[in-house]
C-alpha cells in the first residue's frame, strides 16, 4: 500500500464513524479497487464492514429509489462494475450521487418517498479503469491491485480493533477526508493510472487507421480485433466501455437510407444521420 493510499483510507475509515454520529456529513471521495475479478475486492469490504455491507448495487446503472431504498439499511454500499461506464454524462452523474448528503428512500408499504440524511458510506470495485475523464476524478481514489488474492481473513480478524481505532480518532477531531495536497496527489495519480489492457491496444490501433472514417461498423471492429460475431455479452460491453474511453459511442442507426446497423461514432462529430 501505497503512503497516499494509507493515508486516504485512514482517513475514509473516519469518514464512516463519522456518517454513524453525523448523518448527512460530506463524504468528499471513496476508495475505488481497481483489479481483476476473484482476487477478493467485495470479500474485503464484506471483512471490514460485517454484516452491514451491502454489495447490491452496480455503479454503472441508474440508481432508483429501490437501489437508495436497500443501501439505507447498510453501513457501506459497495458501487460495483465501476469499469462499465462508458460516457461522461455516466461519470458525472455518479460524482453528483458520491457527493449527496441526503436521499430519497420509500419505505415498505408507503407509497410516497421519504427525504432521509445519508448514514452509510461508499466502496467502489473495477475490474479495469473505470473513468472516462481521469484528470477530473476528485471524488474517487483508484487504488490499484495485484493478481494475489487480498487478505480479507486478515481484515474480518482485526476488524472491531480496526474500528474501534477509527472511533479513537474521530473523537479526537481527525480530519476525515483528504486534505488539499492529498486531494491532489490522488487526482495525479488517478490520472496516470494505466493499467495493461491488450484490448485496448489493439483498439486504439483501429481508431487511429479509422480517425478520418465517419463511423466504424461492429463487424469492422471484431474483425479487426479477431473476435467471433456471435461473441458473449461480457465482450460487447467491454467493447463499448474501451471504444468510449477512445472517443467513439456505440448507436444502432440507418446507414445510407438501408437498414439499421450497429457501429461506432465519433463522439465530437456533427451531421451524422441519427435517424431511427
């Protein structure tokens, strides 16, 4: 672990002591772990937060009442499938919510919602980089891992000495989100983070052959990397999430008054025909 990152999640572990006493506090950013599946990412926040983590809810979908409704009844949310964010206006949307104090929540059987102060806190997880806009990801610390599994059995046997150093410390006035220059290393670091994605590679290749092309066909595209049509799921929407770090989003449109077709668009480009 990395000083910057010691020092931020000493820090976060304040953060959330501090939602128990003080609902409705700031919470001015959240750990984000960034690495390959099975190595314990959810198993860890499970060890630190007990029975009061919920890891319900995935970071790339349109949080509804429901979704506000189950995290209110946890200490820490774990915000999943980070890396499925595909286009700014996701990011942004995502910063807003990490940033709100208060929630809407509906209560079983009542049909009207309620405004509530948030008590809990947040725990993101990603498999690969998950930021369109890096260099402006103040409300996250990317913290990158190895392939070894985490020590999570380690953590679940230190938790309540865990915590109850954190209470320690917020009783005695620690300061529970990063101070300026932290704040800003994190930014720094989050946005030289790079991680090895062969996928991405070769992608980038195409779109720098293609960058005068008015689009780019799917079939162009899994040609191109050698990836069978009839793929899995979990490939198209890897394909979509690197194709929009790269600057192309994904339509289904008419092309040339023909059918419709699945392909990818420059994101900057006016005067495409988007007609349905």
């Amino acid at each position: 672990m990395t000083k910057i990152t010691a020092a931020f999640f000493k820090r976060y572990l304040v953060s959330a002591v501090q939602r128990v006493y003080e609902p409705g506090c700031p919470q001015r950013i959240l750990p984000v772990l960034v690495g390959p599946q099975a190595i314990g990412k959810t198993s860890l926040g499970t060890a630190l937060f007990g029975e009061f983590y919920g890891d319900a809810v995935s970071g790339n979908a349109s949080l509804d009442v429901d979704d506000i409704t189950a995290m209110s009844l946890t200490w820490c949310t774990e915000l999943a499938e980070l890396d499925g964010l595909t286009r700014k206006a996701q990011t942004s949307s995502l910063k807003a919510f990490v940033s709100r104090t208060h929630d809407l929540i509906r209560r079983k059987y009542h049909h009207s919602s309620e405004r509530i102060p948030r008590r809990s806190v947040l725990f993101g997880t990603s498999n690969l980089w998950p930021l369109n806009d890096p260099t402006g990801s103040t409300r996250f610390c990317l913290i990158s891992l190895g392939k070894k599994p985490l020590p999570f059995n380690e953590v679940a046997q230190l938790r309540d000495n865990i915590w109850a150093r954190a209470l320690v410390q917020y009783r005695d006035g620690y300061q529970p989100f990063p101070t300026a220059q932290e704040a800003k290393e994190i930014a720094e670091r989050n946005a030289c983070y790079d991680p090895e994605d062969p996928l991405e590679g070769k992608l980038r290749r195409l779109v720098e052959r293609k960058a005068s092309a008015p689009y780019i066909t799917l079939d162009e595209v899994l040609d191109f990397i050698g990836a069978d049509p009839t793929g899995s799921p979990q490939l198209s929407a890897r394909l979509n999430v690197v194709m929009a770090q790269l600057g192309w989003d994904k339509k289904r449109l008419r092309l040339n008054g023909q059918g419709k077709v699945s392909a990818y668009w420059p994101t900057a480009r006016e005067g495409r025909d988007e007609s349905a």
